[in-house]
C-alpha cells in the first residue's frame, strides 16, 4: 500500500507474518552538496546534507577520546527515560539526531572518568540544547525545532537533565563506593547491554587505563 507522507510516500509491505514500512522521498541533488526535498507541509523546499553531518560528527570522534561513549550514554539515557509533551504523550526527551549535534560542540579533552564524562555531558546539553551550531541546511530543520514548539517537553527535559545530574554528581563525590553502582541503575537501568559495550563499565581502572594508552 501507498500512503502520501510529510516529505515523500510511505510504503507498507506484508510477507506472510513479516512486514516492512519504507519511507520514498524525491529528491533534487545539489551540486553543491546535499540534496533538496519538498516538505508538503510548509509548502517548501528543504536542504539536507548527511554526509557534511557525518564528516563533522566523524571528526569529533577523531580529535576528543571519549566522545563516542558519551554520546553512546546520553542515548541510552535518552530511550530509558519520557517526558509529557503538549499532547499529553510520553516521549523520548531528545531525537538522537539533536544528541548528537549538541555534543558536537563539546570542548575535549574530556575527563577519563565516565561517570565525570557523562556529567559534563549531560550539563552541556541542557545549557546548549536549544542553541546547536549545526547548518539547519544539513538537517532540513533546525536540530531543536521540535522543542521550540513543544514547550513542555522541552522544559521536562531540562528538568530530567537536571536531576540526572544532581545524581552524577552524588557518585563522582562518592567514587569507589558501592552506591556508584546502584545510581548508574538509577540512571540508565539495566546495564547489561552497557557493559557489553564499554568491556565493563563498572571498572574505572580499566577504563582510564585502555584511554590512556588511546591518548
């Protein structure tokens, strides 16, 4: 089936019990860089640049040690926790897309703690959220556009920032006591998955130790 979208069309697909939605969007490729779509909505034309964003994204995880895992954090964070919107529905605080263009400009080196990571990390995303120096013409729209009309998510979300911090800052001050691992369950809730990632977030010695010989 067909379906006519903001940007393009939607298809659904069936086989058998499986199913697949696929989103069609023309677009007008620029010379320049990019490519241009019609947003059906507005009535307009929209530029977008993927790959400018990636390059910039890529370069930061070249130049400041860490940064991948923050932001790899501040994502999980991000799907293990809602906020109420306008509507009344629960959301995700942020898109991951928005995540990542704000910590885009996070000055490095950053500290070789995680937990001291992820506070700065979480402290600048709530002071910068809503003022990314990211092109909109990479995007389409500005980063934090859906914020901006949606006031009660975004002051939930500077909220839940808030108090994510205050409990990043109760372990940095507690480093090395066994309530560290109770608030990051607090924090992100289970970690298996984390600890997959990270080859054992719990071991801070291991860690410092693996970003030092990175540096």
């Amino acid at each position: 089936t067909l379906e006519s979208g903001r940007y393009g069309l939607l298809v659904k697909a069936s086989f058998g019990e499986a199913s697949l939605d696929l989103d069609v969007i023309p677009a007008i490729i620029d010379p320049e860089g990019g490519h241009w779509i019609l947003d059906s909505q507005a009535n307009t034309l929209l530029h977008n640049n993927p790959t400018a964003f990636a390059d910039h994204v890529q370069q930061k995880i070249n130049s400041t040690v860490g940064w991948a895992d923050v932001v790899v954090l501040l994502k999980f964070w991000n799907k293990r926790h809602q906020v109420t919107c306008n509507d009344g529905n629960k959301r995700s605080p942020f898109t991951s897309l928005h995540i990542e263009a704000t910590l885009a400009s996070l000055s490095g080196p950053l500290p070789l703690r995680i937990d001291e990571a992820f506070l700065l990390a979480t402290k600048h995303v709530r002071k910068q959220m809503m003022a990314v120096p990211v092109p909109a013409s990479w995007t389409g729209h500005p980063v934090s556009d859906y914020l901006r009309n949606d006031k009660k998510r975004k002051t939930n979300a500077r909220a839940l920032l808030k108090r994510t911090e205050q409990v990043l800052e109760d372990m940095v001050n507690n480093a090395g006591k066994s309530c560290c691992a109770a608030a990051w369950r607090r924090i992100l809730g289970d970690l298996e998955w984390l600890s997959s990632h990270f080859d054992g977030i719990d071991d801070e010695a291991t860690r410092v130790d693996h970003y030092l010989r990175k540096q």
